[in-house]
C-alpha cells in the first residue's frame, strides 16, 4: 500500500513502513476473535472423551487460545461431540441459540457429522447440520485431541478468510 511517503527522509519512511499497519476493522475483529475462541462443551458420547482429553494436561487447549466453558452465555463455538439423539435435538438447538453472534459449530465425529454407526437408527439425528449450521466437521470415530486442535486452526482460517471476502462473520450469515 502506498504510504504516500514522499517527502520524508528515508530513515523515517523506513521507521513508519515498519511500524505502521492498515487493516480493515472487520479483519481485525476477525483476528482478535479467531485468537481466543471459547468453545461451549457439548459431550454426548464416546467422542466427548476425546474431548475432555484436549483440554487435559497432555494437550492443554489452553495453550491454543481456545478456553473451554460451560455456559452458553460466555461461549461462541459449540463443540458437538457424540451421538445427537432426536430427544436432544431441541435442547442442542435452544443452547444454540443462547449463545451470542458471531457462533460456531464444530463437530466431532461422524456420529455428529452424519449419523455415524447409528445413521439406520431410530433415534439418532443424520447429523448435526439438520438442526444447526455447521463450519467445520471433523471425521473420525472417534477422532482425536490432535483432530480437534486441528479442527480449530481450520475454523480458524474461515473466520479470517469470511472476514476477507467482506462477509459478516457469523455461521447464520
Ligand atoms: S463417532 Fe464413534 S466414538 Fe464418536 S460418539 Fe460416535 S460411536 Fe462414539
């Protein structure tokens, strides 16, 4: 971007092309918001396992910039972890919806993505997209820490990327 530096000495030119930064405040908020994601844990099953261990001492999500809550009202990215039974459903949705905009929506395994071995069942939702929008699903059954942590850098990159474009960022848009 030209600086429209012309006539300042060299040495200050330099000082400010490297100190000096443009954004687009919708860029920004992306960054800030992609850097301290706080997912609200919803465990079903086995996968939530995997869950609970991404935030144990071994890989410490922490240390990711993800914190881990357990309230609808502090958090912006679902987890949704295991097997959605339809009796669940409306209550996957009502947490949902107590979180504020911008949210999120990670599932983790394919029972959360598509039914997984129960997609014959009576009683288990084909997937989490049937009742809310997802950003990014994660494959595996049941995947790992390493899945998940991965899972996040990749909402990550749609956070920042949606921002790019000059979409709202917001998985409703
Ligand atoms: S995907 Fe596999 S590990 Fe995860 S909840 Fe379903 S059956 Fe359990």
């Amino acid at each position: 971007m030209d600086l429209g530096l012309e006539g300042v000495a060299a040495e200050e030119a330099e000082l400010l092309k490297r100190n000096v930064l443009f954004s687009r405040h919708e860029e920004l908020k992306a960054w800030a918001r992609s850097n301290s994601l706080w997912p609200l844990t919803f465990g079903l099953a086995c996968c939530a396992i995997e869950m609970i261990a991404t935030r144990g001492s071994l890989f410490v999500a922490d240390r990711f910039g993800f914190f881990f809550r357990n309230s609808p009202l502090q958090a912006d990215v679902m987890i949704v972890s295991g097997s959605v039974t339809k009796k669940m459903a409306p209550i996957l949705r009502r947490l949902s919806d107590q979180m504020a905009e911008p949210r999120w929506v990670i599932t983790m395994g394919s029972c959360a993505t598509a039914g997984g071995p129960y997609v014959r069942s009576y009683s288990v939702v084909k997937g989490v997209d049937q009742i809310v929008p997802v950003d990014v699903y994660i494959p595996g059954c049941p995947p790992s820490p390493v899945a998940l942590i991965y899972g996040f850098q990749k909402l990550r990159a749609k956070i920042r990327a949606e921002a790019r474009r000059g979409r709202e960022v917001t998985a409703r848009g």
